[in-house]
C-alpha cells in the first residue's frame, strides 16, 4: 500500500495509521492494546491512492506457530486451503507468542497483500491476522 489510512472498525472513528503527513505519529510508539484492539477486531486499512480496501480480522489464538512467528497472516484462500487439508472445521486458531510492542505497525504493513483489480471499481480483499498476548 502506498498511502494508507487504517481504522479500527468500532463506530468511534479512530484512526491508527493516517496518509497525511504527521496526523498519527503520537500512535506509533503505542501498542494496538492501547487502542482496544482485541479478539474480533476489525481494522480497514484504505488506500485511495490504488483504489484498494483491505479488512484485517483480528483473531487471538493460544496454539503455537511454526518456525517461532510472531503473528501469522492467512487469507480466507489459504484457510480453506488448511480446512480441506486438515479435515478440520475451524483453523482460525494461530498464535502470537510476545505482545511487542514496537512491532504493531509492521504488522499492519506486512498484512497488505496486493491483488489484481479492475480499473473501474475498488478491490477490497479481507485477510485474518491471527494473534496472542
């Protein structure tokens, strides 16, 4: 994404990450608990720029992830990829291992996968973010 504005998906309006130039740097050195970031979480994270929507489902999970990852991104292709797979019916469950904080903005970044769109409407893809304190 090249200028994104994320929002946490509450009905209050607020903003985590802003494309205008210093609006949102008092959130930087804070933690996405601080916000109410929880479980079910939503975040949209726009870009009018490329005319592109992505839905961050926020999803707190206890098992571990492979090769000690922080935090696990998968797209509803690939859950249901894991779904089939597995035989199983929920693989929502991922974890988080730490609660970092300096490192809540690039999850945020890393979780912007980019997808082929047509010129005439907005593409909009939603992806799950799985998480643990």
């Amino acid at each position: 994404m090249l200028a994104p504005d994320v929002d946490i998906q509450d009905g209050k309006g607020t903003i985590l990450i802003s494309s205008e130039e210093g609006e949102t740097d008092s959130n930087l050195p804070k933690c996405l608990a601080e916000f109410g970031v929880k479980d079910g979480t939503r975040l949209t994270a726009d870009d009018f720029l490329q005319n592109y929507t992505l839905v961050l489902n926020i999803i707190h999970s206890s098992e571990s992830l492979p090769d000690e990852k922080e935090f696990m991104v998968v797209t509803e292709e690939e859950q249901q990829e894991e779904t089939k797979e597995e035989e199983r019916v929920d693989l929502s469950v991922r974890k988080r291992k730490a609660p970092p904080c300096d490192g809540d903005e690039p999850v945020l970044q890393n979780a912007a996968k980019r997808i082929k769109d047509d010129a005439a409407a907005a593409a909009v893809q939603e992806i799950n973010i799985h998480l643990t304190s």
